[in-house]
C-alpha cells in the first residue's frame, strides 16, 4: 500500500509539473517574441518554481539573504544537486538574474533559441580560445548590470556531496570584478531519488548563502586560488547544512504521513531517512 500512494505522489507531481511547465512556458515564450530583456521570462520561471515546490511538497530554509546586494551586479557560486536547486534559488531569491550554462546547451532547438531571448550566458567549455572569447562577453553582460548564477562542478551531484570545480567560473568572477557570493545548498538530492522519477515529499532544502568575496584582491593569475578558496567556504557551509539534518523531520509534511501511514512526526523516529540514505 505504501509503494501505490508513492507512486501515486509521484504521477501527481509529474502531471502538475507538465501543466504548470506548459502553462509558464507558452507564456515565457510568447513574451520573449516581444522582449528579449529576460524580465518576463524570470517572472515566468519564479513562477513556474514555486509551482513545483509545492507540487512536490518541498521546503525551503534560506538564510544569508543580506548578503544578496540589490543594488549592484553579483556572480553567484552555487553547488548543483538536483533539479530541486534550480527551483529553490529561481523561487527564493530576491534578485532578477540569468544562469550561466554551457554553450552546448544553446545548440538545442528550440530550447536554445528561448534561452537567448532569455539573456541566459553562455560559455564555451570544448574550445580554449572560444571558451576565452565566451568569458569576455559573458562578463560584459554581467557588468551591464546583469546578476548571474553559475554552477561551477559542471554536473549534479548524485549524492549531495561537492564534487570538483571548474574554473570557468572563477575565471568569468575575475574577469568582472564583481563581488562573488558563494551559495551551498543541501538536500535537493532527496527530493528525486537518484536515477528514478520517484519524487518524495517533505524534504527540506536548505540554503546559505556566504558573505560576497572580494575578487579584486585576487589577480586575475589566480583563478586556482580563488577556486580553492571558494571551495573550502562552501564544503564547510555544506557540512554545516548536514548537521541540521533530522531524522524523521519529512514526517512533519502531511502528504509524507499519509504515504508513510504515520500519524505523526514522533510516530517513526526511523524512517526519517526513507527519502533516501544520508551521506
């Protein structure tokens, strides 16, 4: 019984994701026919986030929001686990901004030719010289005025932990002069378990986000040394985010309970972990 109610979550939150997907992006891309601004478009997909939250009974804890400056550009580091990262920072983030994403990605048609008109920046990670050239213009845009996100492990994580960066990234941070404000996120991962479409509900996504690094104290030889540094900062936020973990705390959902059959958080002080394994 407990395996149908999962799978009965599960098409739910799969079907609610395809109307609300269709519903935001029919109007995303009727807008970008008229603005290629990405304002419309970002509207669209805080949106469309917030949806697919609650469809998936997600939460969120965000903290170090006074870190967020409105009132200047920022490039924002964040570790990538599932799509669940993607939905909680577009969602919760008091800021417009635009995701730095592999130029490959832009080749995609149809898919590309909207995330253009989204003002979404490429860069190029198969050609040196073109990955150059791509860094350039992508810094431009960011000292226009433009906030941007970029994930700097190149991949999702399959079981939260921070896996290597590329320096892409910190080369762009170093190249505009913007402040870089590392952003670590746990618990995505559970939301989906690994390699299937099962969505689990009651999980909490914490976020922190750090205190924005001075790039122009680095020069721009030292893109490994800020990459390090980065790194450190996040993989002890991520260690930290850990500890708050608690066990049973997807009972505190309702939907959780009813999939469970419990009747309450304390009802099962061990299936806290069910969503999936901790690391």
């Amino acid at each position: 019984m407990r395996n149908i109610k999962a799978k009965l979550f599960t098409l739910w939150c799969w079907s609610g994701c395809g109307l609300s997907t269709a519903f935001w992006a029919t109007v995303s891309v009727l807008g970008s026919l008229f603005s290629n601004s990405g304002r419309l478009q970002h509207f669209c997909m805080r949106r469309w986030s917030r949806d697919n939250l609650w469809l998936s009974r997600a939460r969120v804890e965000i903290e170090g929001l006074q870190n967020i400056d409105c009132s200047r550009p920022q490039l924002l580091i964040a570790n990538h686990s599932g799509l669940h990262d993607i939905l909680s920072l577009a969602a919760h983030l008091p800021i417009q901004f635009r995701w730095v994403a592999k130029k490959s990605l832009f080749r995609v048609p149809f898919m590309g030719w909207h995330m253009r008109r989204s003002g979404y920046i490429p860069i190029d990670r198969e050609n040196p010289r073109d990955a150059a050239r791509s860094i350039v213009s992508a810094a431009g845009i960011i000292r226009s005025g433009v906030n941007a996100i970029a994930f700097p492990e190149g991949t999702r994580s399959r079981n939260g932990d921070l896996g290597k960066f590329h320096s892409g990234a910190f080369a762009l941070a170093l190249r505009t002069g913007v402040p870089l404000v590392p952003v670590t996120l746990e618990g995505s991962w559970r939301v989906i378990t690994p390699k299937t479409l099962r969505v689990n509900p009651g999980v909490i996504i914490r976020i922190k986000i750090d205190r924005p690094v001075d790039v122009t104290s680095y020069q721009r030889s030292e893109k490994l040394r800020l990459m390090g540094d980065v790194f450190v900062t996040m993989s002890a936020n991520l260690s930290d985010l850990r500890l708050r973990h608690r066990s049973g705390e997807e009972l505190e959902d309702i939907v959780c309970r009813w999939i469970r059959g419990k009747r309450g958080p304390s009802s099962d002080a061990e299936s806290g972990a069910a969503s999936a394994p901790e690391s």
